[in-house]
C-alpha cells in the first residue's frame, strides 16, 4: 500500500491551510472517497463590504470583477445584506471595510457589527477569511474596525486565509497587493485539491470607473464658473458656492454622491518651507507615483505640505539635538503630544528644529501623498444640466502668531482659476427614495445642506410629490442663512413643506438643529410613521451624534417607546435604508 502523502511544514500555508489540506489527503489516500474532479464551477468567494464614502464599495467590485475572471464565482454584497448566520454557511469570505469616527463600523456594517460581537453569535470554524482595511492615520483609530472584524473573526473559529493588511487614503497599490496575495492562495489550494475551472465566471457589476473616461486617476478640468461668497459682512465664517461645467466630459453624477477635487498647495507656505530647509526648489526629487520633479513643484503638486505626518516627527526628534519631541513620543505622553501638535504644521517643526537637516530627497520620503478632496455635491444634473456645485466653507485661522489656511477650501477660494481638476465619486449608501412620492426629513447645519439643496432641486426638476422638510442651522440669520433666497422660494410655492431653523447665536442660549426636532417631535415622528426618509449631512463627532440621539428621543417621546424599542426603531430605519448619513 503506498504511504499517505502529507504537506511539509515548509511549503507556503498557514497551519490552518496546511491541516485542512493534510486531512483532505489522508481521506483521499485511506479509501475515503475523493472530491470530484468533475462538477460545478470554482469556490463562490464573495467580497462583502463595510463603506460609508463609496471606496470600499467601489474596491469591493474591482475585487469582485478580478476574482470573476479568474473563475471564481464573485458578488460585492454590502455587510447590510448579511448575517453571521449567512456567513457561517459559507466557506471563504473576502471583507473589505472602512473605519468610521472613532473606531466604528461604517453605517451600512453596524447591524453586521452586532451580530458579530453578539454572546450569541454562531461558531465559523468551516470559514476561511481575509480583511482588507481602509483609514487614514491622520485619525486616532485608524483602520481599528477592520482590525476588530479580523479579531472576532478568528476568536468565533474561522481561519485566516491572509494576513490583513491596514490601508492608508492612498490605498491602491496596498489593495492591489492584498488582492493577488489573497488570489495566489485561493489558487494553490484549489490546484492542490484539483478543483475545477469554472468556464461561466460571474462578472460583478462595472465600477465607476469602468463607465467613464475620467476619474480618480485621470480628473477632468472643470472650468471654474462661478465662485460666489454666501455668508454675509461679518459674519465669521467664510462659506462660497461653487459651480463648474461638465460639458464635454462624459461625466454624470446623482444627487447624494460627492465631487472629488484635486488641489494644489499654496504658494507661499512652498517658499516658507523652501527658505526652512535651505534650497531654492530646483533639486530633483521622487513624486510617489514615479519619475522625479523639481522639489518646489513636489511640495506645490505632489505632497501634503500641512499636517505633520508621524514619520517625519519621528525622524526629526531622532536627529534634533533638542530632545523636547524625543519626550513627547513616550507611550504615556500621548495626551501631551496631541497638545503639542494642535495648531502646528509640518513648517512649525522646521523652524523650531533647526538642527535637523534634510536632503530634499530624504525630506520628501517622509510626507504623504497630496490626496483630493471630497466635497458633497449641491446640485441635480436634471436642474442644472453639464454642471455640478459645491458649497465649501474655507478654512483660515491663526495659531503660533502664524495664519493657517485649509488647503483645499482656499485653494477654491482663492487660487482656482480656470479649469480645476475633478471626478465624481459614487455614494450609493446616500440617495434619495425610489418613489417620488416619498417624504423626505433632511438635517443638514452648515455646509451640511449641501446635499440637500441638491435634493430639492433634483425632486422638484423631476415632478416628485412627496413632502419636503428641511433642518437647518448656523450662526446668525443675518449673516449666515446659506441659500436663504431659494429655500424662501421653495418654501413660498410648496415644494419645501417645512423649513425648521436654529440660528445658535441670535439668542442668549445656543439653539441647534437637534433642539429644533425635539420641538416638533410629535409631527416629526407622524412623518416617520407615514414612511418619510431622514437624512443627516454634516460633522460626525458633534452634530450627527447630537442629531442621532435627538432621533431616539423624538421617537420615545412622540412614540410612547422604551429606549430599547426606540433603538429598535432607529435600527429598522437603518436597515431599510430610511435612515442615511452623509457625514466627515
């Protein structure tokens, strides 16, 4: 009798590939009987998505696509669409999620999230996994929920098929590597086990880049039409309208989705950090997607020049002869770091720090790549055709006795003329009800009603009867009741049913949007009852939590609820998708 063949402990599996493998064998070998050679296509692998910005949707479907054309039977399915139950009956899942706030799941993965950390929640010793996270380490808990779905994971039994890997904003060429390594596995066990190639693979449905010639990559120069300052003499905020054409690009968008805007540094602050570093801007450098420009247009295009990134502060407390940063980074000094970097930017460090030297090479290997912006967009294509709108507070304040300017928000206001560059960005998790009919509760402070104005004129230039309610709040009436004009006007011919302000400065006590609900609970929760949509556009780790907890409270007050069974409410609307947020 031949011996049973067994996979050493050098070939290229984790332990958990390699036992299942192993037991696979010795069954084969033992008179068991074997897997068949011939029958139904390769594994189902579906990629399952946690997005609440449209990139970990849009990655998932490129993923999805790839694994199709590799045989695989793949769909990008929203972790809003499962449960640990559906989980548990499948044999490899792919997950690719976004971090939202401080370390939570993005909106369409928090039903999924407590299923997952439930006591309840069902063992998956049959699944084989791999997370993909994707965060910006500009924020505290980058990535932690990725982190957290990768952990429950395997502590609930299921295997890890590939390491995680923890994506920054730039996530491309990570996610690219995570994808083939993921694949290269999938494949040497498929071809050890002789499982078969489907000849039928799935495709997944087409990307947004796949529809159109530009993008993220490839923007296209808009022509600037209009830049046109929306808060009045003194108020304290500086808030524009932005209109650009799309004529001639292709480009299409829905209301609900967001416009992507690729900036370039200011000027002055490249000088500034020129003169700190002692050149004069010509020294050939790298620019992080290959070749090599000049240094000053390295910092001007090419380079996030602003925030202080954790690499760079490391290096130059390693070379300052000053130790004052070397004390900072201590484990237990985190609160005093995070006190003694508000307010600084990276030529803060160079001016203080002097006797930390870079070469321009050396210095540029330490800074991040320029990333676009994302802008929610505040216009419908159906009422303003081959144009899409922005509405963009610029950011400016002083710190250190130095002004400091947002680099996108003033790069609009006051250094964008003629064509800027731009791509539109899908947010399905953000869209307006199927039926026209539907009503529509909108909560949108600040530069939050954006996406609103948009959904106005989009129901109004396609005839939508339902009603129509908006919420909104700033400073002061006078100087700071954005789109006053037109919401009058909609107000005054019907198609806004309801317009609620809360001007917080107008009064001696601060009065905000959440106050205002809280005042009409009652017709509020009537709207709920009666099938309306509730939306949320604005700061996440304030208003929308504020706004958030003013919903459960309305729905208790008005529906004579529990706070469990109002968290139940709340819970069905999300799920329903009757509950959506368009918040940063």
């Amino acid at each position: 009798m031949n011996s049973i063949p067994f996979i050493p402990e050098t070939a290229p599996f984790t332990p958990s590939q390699r036992a299942w493998l192993n037991g696979f064998l010795a069954g084969m070998f033992s008179g068991t009987p074997a897997a068949p050679t011939t029958g139904p296509a390769r594994k189902t692998v579906n990629v399952y998505f946690g997005s609440e910005s449209g990139n970990s949707e849009a990655l998932s479907k490129q993923i999805a696509k790839a694994a199709a054309k590799r045989g695989f039977v793949s769909k990008a399915i929203g972790l809003d669409r499962i449960t640990l139950a559906d989980l548990a009956k499948e044999s490899v899942a792919l997950i690719v999620t976004s971090t939202f706030g401080d370390g939570e799941p993005p909106a369409n993965a928090a039903a999924f999230h407590e299923g997952l950390i439930a006591d309840n929640a069902p063992r998956l010793e049959n699944l084989q996994y791999a997370v993909l996270a994707l965060g910006d380490r500009n924020y505290e808990h980058f990535c932690k929920f990725g982190a957290d779905v990768d952990a429950r994971l395997e502590a609930l039994g299921a295997k890890r098929l590939y390491a995680r890997v923890d994506c920054d904003v730039d996530y491309e060429a990570a996610a690219t590597s995570w994808r083939e390594g993921v694949f290269s596995v999938l494949e040497t066990i498929e071809n050890t086990v002789s499982i078969p190639v489907s000849t039928s693979p799935v495709r997944s449905e087409p990307t947004p880049a796949e529809t159109s010639d530009y993008g993220r990559h490839n923007p296209f120069p808009a022509p600037l039409l209009t830049n046109r300052l929306l808060t009045a003499e003194g108020s304290g905020k500086e808030t524009r309208h932005f209109e650009f054409s799309l004529a001639g690009s292709g480009m299409t968008y829905e209301v609900g989705d967001a416009l992507g805007v690729v900036p370039t540094n200011c000027p002055k602050l490249v000088d500034e950090i020129l003169r700190a570093l002692n050149r004069d801007g010509e020294e050939a450098v790298p620019v992080p997607d290959g070749g090599e420009t000049s240094l000053r247009t390295a910092l001007l295009r090419h380079y996030e020049i602003t925030k202080i990134p954790a690499p760079l502060l490391k290096e130059i407390a390693i070379r300052s002869a000053d130790k004052t940063l070397e004390s900072l980074l201590a484990p237990e000094a985190k609160d005093a770091l995070n006190n003694y970097l508000w307010g600084r930017e990276i030529i803060d460090l160079l001016i203080e720090f002097p006797s930390a030297p870079f070469h321009p090479v050396d210095f540029v290997s330490h800074l991040r790549k320029l990333q676009p912006r994302l802008y929610s967009i505040s216009s419908s294509l159906k009422a303003f055709p081959d144009q899409v709108h922005l509405t963009v507070a610029a950011v400016r304040f002083e710190s250190f006795g130095r002004k400091r300017k947002g680099v996108c928000s003033t790069f609009l206001a006051d250094r964008a003329n003629g064509n800027v560059p731009v791509f539109t960005q899908v947010s399905k998790g953000f869209r307006l009800p199927a039926s026209g009919d539907t009503s529509i509760i909108m909560v949108g402070p600040g530069t939050g009603i954006a996406p609103f104005r948009a959904f106005l004129h989009d129901r109004r230039a396609s005839g939508a009867k339902g009603r129509n309610w908006l919420f909104f709040g700033d400073r002061k009436a006078s100087t700071d009741f954005l789109y006053r004009d037109e919401l009058e006007a909609m107000l005054a011919d019907g198609h806004l049913t309801t317009l609620s302000t809360a001007f917080s400065r107008d009064q001696a006590e601060k009065i905000y949007v959440q106050h205002r609900m809280l005042e009409n609970a009652r017709e509020l929760y009537a709207w709920l009852e009666d099938g309306a949509h509730f939306y949320v556009c604005g700061d996440a780790s304030r208003m929308a939590k504020d706004v958030d907890a003013a919903l459960h409270r309305v729905i208790e007050i008005a529906g004579g609820k529990s706070h469990g069974d109002a968290t139940e409410y709340v819970r069905s609307l999300k799920s329903s998708k009757r509950y959506q947020r368009d918040v940063y």
